[in-house]
C-alpha cells in the first residue's frame, strides 16, 4: 500500500487501475495504488476493491491477522457448493444433537439462529440462504455434519485445504459456524480472495445479496404458517428504512464477535461499476460505551468516496510516438517508431493533477530485423510520487524488413562470437575426444582376440629314407617333394626304383 498526502484537505481513495485491456481488449500491467481518506477507519483491517477491473483500491493492515468471526461462513459455503451436485434436490433433515456445541458457548450474544428445529427438512440451498443471511449456526453446523460424512471436523479440514488451495496462507478455521477461537485468525487479503472466489461460484451472489427469503419446504410441525418463517439480511445498508443505507449497497456477510469487534464484507454497484469492501473488527461501542455499528459507518463511507470523487481519465492515447529504436540489417531506414500498443485509462482523483504523472521509457537496443508492426520494442512506465502505478508495452510503428546482404556481411563477422561457433568447437573436441578413445579400445580388443598357435602345429614333420636306397643327387637337378601316399603306392614306387636300380648295373 502506498499512502500520499493530497493537497487541499481532501483525500481521495483510489487506485490506478487497468481499463484499457477491457476496451481495447489488450491488457496492460498496473499496480495497486492508494490515497489516504480524510475520514478515519475505526476498523481495524480494511481493502476497498473495483471488482469491475479486478483491482484493490485501498487497503489498511490487509496482512494482519484479524478473527474472521462469522465470516467464515463465506468459505463454509464455498465448500459445501463444491461438494453439492444438486443444491435444490438435496435435503437433510435437523438434528438438534448438533446444537450440544452452541448450548457451552460462552458469549451468547455472538450465537446467531434461523428457527432451524429438530426434524425440519430443508434443501441445501435453503440452508445456505439461513447460512448466509443470519449467520446461522444452525445451519453451519448441519451442514458441516453431512457434508464431513458426519464429522465437523473433517468438514474443517476441507475449509483449511480450501483455504491453501486459493492462496490464503495466512488464514486456519478452527469451526464452521465462525464462533470465537484462538486459534481461528485470517486477514483482510484472505477475505478478499476467498470472497472473490465465492462469488465465482453459480448461485452465490445471488443467495447472499438476497435482502430477505422464506424457506420453500414445508415443514408444518414446527413452521405452521411458513410465509411467517423469513430470513433477512444482517446488512442493513440494503434497507431503505436503516439509518445505514446505502443505495446500490447489497449483502454479502456480517460477523461480529463479542471478544475482537464487528466484520463486514459488502458490495454496491453504481454506473456500471461495482466496489467490494472488507472491514474487520471495529468496535462495538464508542469512548462512552454506547452501542455502535462502525463497521457500516465505514463501509457507507469508503463507498461514497469511491462512487462520488473517481473518474476515467486517459493518461496515455495509443497514437502518442514516443520514440525509435534503432534496427540492425535494415533494407533501407535504420529506425522504427514505437508507441503505445493501447491506450492507458485509469480512474483517478479529480482532485490530482495528471501532469503530476511522470513517463520513464525503456526501449530495446540491438534489436535484428526484420521487424512487423505491432512488435513489442519496448515499455513505458508511469510514475506518481516515484511509484510505478502502470506498465504500458511500446511496439513498433510500422514494418522493416530485412537487407541479406547487410544480414551475410553481419553473419560473417560476427559468427566467431556466436554462439553456433562455440558449440561447433566444443562439439568438434568432444567428438575428436571419443573418436580417440574408440580407436584404443578397438587396438586393446583385438590384441586380446588373437589365440596362440598350438605348439604341435610347430614342429616340422620328418620323413623316414633309412629304408630306401641312398641317392646321389645332382645339385641341378630338380627336387620334387611327394606328399605322404597310400601303402600300396610305396611298395610300387620301391619295385620300381630296384627295376632301375638293375637296368642301371646291366
């Protein structure tokens, strides 16, 4: 939260907030922005929230844990619309042994009711309307019973799981039915999200900004006449004959707690716009120890500070050139125009001059072409006070295209300094690395391949010539080697050889 003071005594509630994605479509960033009433809060927490641009407009301790007193039914009811397959068709009936809790409780006074008797039947969403409307414990405590498959307390534990789900890390339920805990805390922030989330929910808004409602169900033994059985809405900002009305005002949840004070979260809607207020724990009575609603007095104010000193101011047109960026390997200009890719609207104090609204532009350097039009090159950020309170993209005026001979020229100079250069080199040593190492592992695996020669095959054969007749050869002559033959064939070649052998003497 950002606090200023605002000349002249008149401060104003606000926050700069984005219209231009909801006129033209395309969002821009924005940031919480306040100013300071200059009327007190008595509450001890309190955010004021545009739900028409889904932006806080103000807020005071929004993180400190306050007791969420029956406020915690809003997320009672969440859970029990998420479990509910048919909120019309699915009745439960009344049993009081539920009540035993409520019969110990301390401070009666924070115990609210809705006429719900044992044996009664109802539907689910008539519980929720009791639930809603009156803060019934009642039907608190029924329906964390039969939606918990009979245990409370696993019921409670669907709310913190719920809880966590959405964000709300600062927030622990202890019970259903919202009464005093120590141990039962939330903030201001939480109440918001987990309300916003409710009211996402099909049928929720309508059931709790209902001013009044009688149970459809029949249920004579207790409700003879049923017209007579009615639920009104605890927010008196909605009736006109309350001294705390608020035209435009509507539900959703009171909660006062005897122990820490009174809690509201309500909504008024005016000219197509809708604020949502969160107030935790004001005082139940003033310095004399009279009786007070501060929590409405509040709520009534925040809203007529929002709905009468707020308007839409433009605070930046999105034909508005702003500057060029220079572009690298252009086919002919070297700069492109930017200006803003949509125009900026934001609700503002009537009271504040926008010149006051500073511009700090932060464009792209080297940035290659070609360019296409509407090409984001860049940002404008406005300033208040030395705060960001927006964030508007700047994109290019028109296109530019590319020159390929100016993009080779470029491409050559550049390419030992690119990054494709580095991973070719590392990518090449790498591969020249397993390369290497391949080689010598295929060298150590064939040496261990080669089997030794048996030594047998080693040792020449020898042939046996006592036998025959010694022969006198010429070193001329031709030496011709006959492989071993049959046994038969020696004995022919031996006859032969005497035949010669006694030719030769004759």
């Amino acid at each position: 939260m950002y606090i200023f003071s605002i000349k002249r005594s008149v401060s104003a509630l606000i926050t700069l907030v984005m219209t231009a994605g909801m006129l033209a479509g395309i969002p821009f960033s924005a940031h919480a922005y306040t100013f300071t009433p200059n009327e007190p809060l008595y509450s001890e927490a309190a955010i004021v929230y545009s739900r028409t641009n889904d932006q806080i407009l103000y807020e005071k301790n929004a993180d400190q844990t306050e007791m969420p007193g029956h406020l915690a039914q809003i997320m009672t009811a969440v859970v029990v619309m998420e479990h509910c397959t048919d909120l019309d068709d699915t009745t439960i009936t009344v049993d009081d042994s539920l009540y035993r809790p409520l019969y110990q409780y301390e401070d009666v006074d924070d115990l609210r009711y809705a006429d719900l008797y044992d044996g009664d039947t109802l539907t689910v969403r008539e519980y929720l309307y009791a639930l809603m409307l009156t803060s019934s414990c009642e039907a608190a405590l029924v329906l964390a019973d039969y939606f918990g498959d009979g245990s409370t307390a696993a019921f409670v534990t669907m709310m913190n799981d719920k809880a966590k789900e959405l964000g709300c890390h600062n927030t622990t339920f202890t019970n259903a039915t919202g009464l005093y805990s120590s141990q039962q805390f939330t903030t201001a922030r939480d109440m918001l999200t987990i309300t916003n989330y409710a009211l996402s929910l099909d049928g929720f808004e309508e059931i709790a900004t209902t001013e009044e409602y009688t149970p459809k169900t029949p249920n004579p033994e207790h409700h003879a006449d049923l017209s007579l059985w009615k639920w009104r809405q605890a927010n008196t900002m909605m009736s006109e004959d309350s001294d705390y009305y608020y035209e435009g005002a509507a539900g959703i949840k009171t909660g006062n707690l005897t122990k820490t004070g009174r809690s509201i979260i309500t909504q008024a809607t005016r000219d197509n716009e809708t604020y949502l207020v969160i107030l935790l724990n004001a005082p139940f009575t003033d310095e004399k120890n009279r009786l007070q609603f501060y929590h409405m007095e509040d709520a009534r104010s925040l809203f007529k500070w929002a709905f009468s000193t707020f308007v839409y101011v433009t605070m930046l047109e999105d034909d508005v050139e702003v500057g060029e960026v220079k572009v690298i390997n252009s086919d002919g200009n070297s700069y492109v125009l930017v200006h803003p890719k949509n125009s900026c609207v934001m609700l503002w104090d009537s009271d504040v001059d926008v010149s006051a609204v500073q511009r700090s532009v932060t464009l792209r350097e080297d940035v290659m072409a070609p360019v296409k039009k509407g090409q984001e090159l860049g940002e404008m950020q406005l300033k208040f006070s030395g705060e960001v309170i927006a964030t508007v993209p700047l994109v290019a005026v028109n296109n530019v295209d590319r020159s390929i001979s100016k993009y080779n020229m470029y491409a050559i100079q550049n390419f030992p300094n690119s990054p494709w250069f580095i991973v070719g080199i590392t990518g090449g040593c790498v591969l020249t690395v397993l390369y290497i190492i391949l080689c010598i592992y295929a060298s150590i695996r064939a040496k261990r391949s080669i089997t030794p020669e048996d030594p047998i095959h080693l040792i020449p054969r020898v042939t046996e010539y006592h036998d025959h007749p010694r022969q006198n050869w010429k070193r001329e002559d031709t030496v011709f080697y006959h492989g071993p033959k049959g046994r038969n064939t020696s004995e022919k070649e031996s006859s032969h050889d005497h035949e010669m052998s006694g030719s030769r003497r004759r």
